[in-house]
C-alpha cells in the first residue's frame, strides 16, 4: 500500500522545472544573438567612429553638453539608418556574391527585422536633428539623405562620390548653424569635408570593385579601377589634411606640421598595392585613422570652425 501510494504521489508531482529553465535561457540566447546580428547589420565600427569625431568637432565648435548629446545622437542614427539600408537594398547581391559576413545573408537575422530598424533610426534621426535648430538640423538631415540616395542607386553611377561629398561636406554646417547667430562654417572646413568624404568613398569601395563590377554597380571607382582609383583617394585625403592644416588664419604651427606629415604619409600609404589580400579593409580603417588625427588637431589648436 505504501509502495503504491509513493508511486502516485510521484506521478502527481509537478514537472521539473529544469526543461523550462533551459528553454528560456535558450529563448534569450536566440534573442541576444539576433540582437548582436541585426546590429552588426548597421555597419557599427564606421558609424560609431563617425558618431564620436563629429561630436569631438561639435565639442571643439562650442556645443554645450546637451548640444554635444544632441549631436552625438543624431549623428549616430543617422548613420544607423544608412548602415541597415544599406544592407537590406543589397541583400541581392550580397547574397549572389556569397557575402557570408553580412548577417542578413547568413540568415541570422531577418529581413523584416533590418528594414523596421532602418526606419526607425530615420524616423528618430529627424527630431534629433531639428532638436539642434531648423537650419543646422535641416543640413544634417539632407546629409542623411544624400547617404540614402547613394544607398538607393547613386552608388551605380559615375556620379557615386557625390553623395560622399555632400553629407560629409555638410556635418561642419550642422554643427555651426546651431551656434548663437546660425553662422555657416568656413569654406575650408567644408572643403575639407567633401573631400574627406569623397576619400572615404574610394577606400570603402576599393576592396568590393571586382564584385561590384560583376554585379553590375559602376560608380566611378568601379569605373576608374583599383590602381587609379586608390591615386585618387590618396590625393582627395591629402587636400582634406592640407585644407584642415593650412586653412585656418595664421601659419601652422609644429603640431600642425607634424600632423600634416602623418596624415600625408597614410595617404601616400593607400597608393601602395595592398600587402594583405585585395579586400582588406585597411584602406578604410587607415581613412578613419586619417580623419580622427586631423580632427584632433584642430581640437588641440582650438580652431574656430566658423
């Protein structure tokens, strides 16, 4: 009898909660990996560099505080929403180039799931942006654009540096424009910018011309090739770097000089044929290199970017 009213007991028994235990942790797992997935989908190492040089400029430029924070994240979804448009405008010809490293492509996260998180950040970018004033957030917001249009097929025509141009050529307005007075910054700082953009366009091209060529995409890099191509980068970031170094009033002084040397040497460094494979993406790593030294130096000199 006893025996037997053990053994119901134990069928009574609750079921161990070690099975649901283990599936929520697998549940979380799942959701933690898709989460890493969708944001290494917005291209996180150039947008967050972008994010932080352009707010050490707007520190540089005067912003307050909140004004620094407002910059900060503006810019950073911004480039957010490029980012995860650009990987979902691509996904076919990422994945007709086997482009495994894109996590769309190896189906770690969702189609649906990119597409609503590009929007989004486009959708928060322009309060953001308008945040910092009418003027400066509208220039921020046609940069954004500029980068959506190269996204949506710029990009396949000769006319692809533009888009690099523009946006890059108007984040020192976007950052002067919310200062007392709305004043536009200096011509030479938004040369520089266009030309840093346009640098930035060729090196970030550079290591995808032969897949892009097969898919069709010919902007002018892709038209220009890889020799000619990495001449061209080289010389719009040297101009950039002498712009930044020799623009502002009164001669450099041995800081400037010296940055001018390192930057001039990165520059020439990208004409040199790859030592690593052909889609290394050193060139871009040495652009972001390039552009913090020279951003640094005008924070050091105390340049006025007006």
């Amino acid at each position: 009898m006893n025996q037997t009213f053990r053994a119901l007991s134990l069928s009574a028994a609750p079921p161990s909660a070690a099975p649901v235990r283990a599936e929520a942790a697998a549940r979380a797992g799942g959701l933690g990996r898709g989460a890493l997935a969708l944001l290494l989908s917005a291209h996180p190492a150039p947008a967050l560099a972008v994010t932080a040089l352009i707010t050490a400029l707007g520190v540089a430029a005067g912003r307050d505080v909140l004004g620094s924070c407002l910059v900060a994240l503006a810019v950073l979804t911004g480039q957010l929403s490029v980012g995860w448009s650009n990987d979902r405008i691509d996904f076919a010809r990422d994945t007709a180039a086997h482009r495994r490293d894109k996590p769309l492509v190896a189906g770690e996260v969702r189609m649906r799931s990119v597409s609503v998180a590009a929007c989004a950040a486009l959708v928060l970018c322009a309060p953001l942006s308008l945040a910092n004033g009418a003027a400066a957030g509208g220039a921020h917001l046609i940069g954004v654009a500029a980068a959506w249009s190269y996204n949506l097929g710029v990009k396949r025509t000769r006319w692809s540096w533009l888009p690099y141009a523009l946006a890059f050529g108007l984040l020192p307005a976007f950052l002067t424009l919310a200062l007392p007075g709305h004043p536009w910054p200096a011509a030479w700082v938004m040369a520089a910018g266009a030309l840093l953009g346009v640098g930035a366009h060729f090196t970030n091209v550079l290591p995808d011309i032969d897949t892009d060529l097969a898919a069709g995409v010919r902007g002018l890099p892709q038209r220009l090739g890889r020799r000619r191509s990495r001449a061209v980068a080289a010389l719009a970031l040297l101009a950039a770097s002498a712009a930044l170094v020799l623009g502002p009033p009164g001669p450099p002084d041995a800081a400037g000089w010296s940055g001018l040397a390192v930057t001039g040497a990165l520059a020439v460094s990208l004409c040199l044929p790859p030592g690593t494979s052909p889609d290394s993406r050193l060139p871009f790593l040495a652009t972001l290199g390039l552009a913090g030294t020279d951003i640094a130096l005008l924070v050091a000199r105390g340049t006025s970017l007006v």
